[in-house]
C-alpha cells in the first residue's frame, strides 16, 4: 500500500476487525459511528429517558495507590473492543469502569452524553 492507502486508511481499522463499522466503498471499517450529531444527540436524550445512559457523569475524585482497586478508573485506546453506550457500535475510544459495572463511548458520542447530562442539571 503506498503512502496515498496509509493516509487514506488513517482512523479506519482492517475490514476484517470484529466490531466496527464497514464502509464497503473503501473497504475499511470506521472507528466512529456514522451518524450525524443530531442523530446521535436524539440517541442520547432517549436513553437518558429510559434509563439506558447514565444521568451523571463518574467522577475519580482521588488518585489510586499503588495496589489500590478503583472504584472507578477511565480506560482510553484508539478501538476498545466494548460496544458503545449511545449507538451500540462497537470500536469505542474510552470506557468508565465502576464498582455498577462499565460504560464505553466513542469520542463523539461522549462528547454530546456529556452536553446533554449538562443540561439536565441546570
């Protein structure tokens, strides 16, 4: 693959990856979801609704010890392999780890759960 592939293959993973979304056109698999903002915010508020997204954000409110169990941590990568809790796709970039259990996201996706938990506290 010359330098024109990589380029264009930058944020995409092999088609062959288990969990992320194909684009058959290009015959790669984004790492984002496909939906615009405005789909994904309609996701986000529904599930706020039902129950399915949390109505707060975790907070790590002191640094671990060495040994210590968190009770809550924050993991990032660039495809973690969780599904994500806004649109169900997988190849997510950051989970919540909690004594309740996880949650995962991708990068857009947090970033309007974070918007929207925003503005039901106000």
């Amino acid at each position: 693959m010359g330098q024109q592939g990589a380029a264009e293959r930058q944020g995409d993973v092999e088609a062959g990856d288990r969990g992320a979304e194909e684009d058959p056109a290009r015959g790669m698999v984004q790492l984002e979801p496909s939906m615009d903002d405005e789909t994904i915010r309609k996701c986000v508020q529904e599930r706020l609704a039902d129950g399915r997204l949390p109505r707060h954000i975790p907070i790590i409110a002191k640094p671990l010890q060495l040994g210590q169990r968190p009770g809550t941590a924050i993991v990032t990568g660039s495809a973690l392999r969780d599904p994500c809790a806004v649109c169900d796709a997988a190849r997510t970039q950051l989970r919540y780890n909690a004594s309740t259990g996880s949650i995962a996201f991708h990068k857009r996706c947090h970033r309007i759960w974070t918007e929207e938990v925003g503005r039901l506290i106000r």
